[in-house]
C-alpha cells in the first residue's frame, strides 16, 4: 500500500514576505537581507504582478549608473509567475520547477498569495520524506 503524495501546503513557507511594485530596488535588497531570502513575490493593490529575485537585484546593481534607490520594482521584476496551489501535489511541483528551472512557486489560494516553495523547501521536503521512507 502507497502513501499518498504530500501537497506543497505542507511544506511551503506561509506568510511569505512581499514587496510592493512601486517600492525601490534599495528597499527590496534591505527587505531580503534582513530576513535572510532570496525571493520577493511583487504584489499591486493586494494582487500578484511579478517575482524579484536576489539574482535579479545582483544583475540591476552592477550595470553602471544604476542608483537602487531610483529604480522601481516593477522596472527589475520578473513577470512570468510559476503559480500553484496548496492542494497541488508536491512531486508535480518538484517535476515542473526542475524541468523549468524555476527558484521558486508562489502558492496563491483564492487569488492571494498564502505561501512560497522555494528549492529550500523542495530540500526539506526531500529529508523529510527519505527520513520517513529509510525508517522503514
């Protein structure tokens, strides 16, 4: 008898931290350092617009002449969004976020964003089950 797959619910990071689009690039940047993440889901009036990533913020603040503080979020985001559900099950979530390379899934439950899955949440999930499964 098999047990059935996890959700990404149950591994997910809740409450994730958001930026607004019109906040600036220094905001983001002090944002993901002082709590320590590499993902920013992009939020306009309450709704999902775009994902800012470290890498993004890494690639603007080395072009020449760019001041962090002048540029906009929305000017640096990432507009294609993975998206998912907390229902989803977490191996076609895995299967989708390697096969497309993706850091990272927002988890959005009635059009509002509940959590994130990062590949730091895939490695949890990833123990977690192996220690379940070797137990055995």
């Amino acid at each position: 008898m098999t047990k059935p797959i996890p959700t990404v619910g149950k591994y997910m990071t809740t409450s994730p931290h958001t930026i607004g689009a019109e906040q600036n690039l220094s905001h983001a940047h002090a944002v993901m350092h002082q709590h320590h993440i590499r993902h920013l889901p992009v939020l306009r009036g309450g709704e999902l617009v775009g994902m800012l990533t470290e890498r993004d913020l890494a690639l603007i603040e080395t072009l020449k002449d760019v001041n962090p503080r002048e540029i906009r979020v929305d000017d640096a985001m990432s507009v294609g969004i993975y998206t998912v559900s907390p229902d989803q099950p977490i191996d076609d979530v895995v299967s989708e976020m390697a096969s497309k390379k993706y850091g990272s899934a927002v988890v959005v439950q009635n059009g509002k964003v509940v959590g994130i899955f990062t590949t730091v949440d895939v490695c949890s999930a990833f123990a977690e089950l192996l220690k379940g499964r070797l137990a055995k």
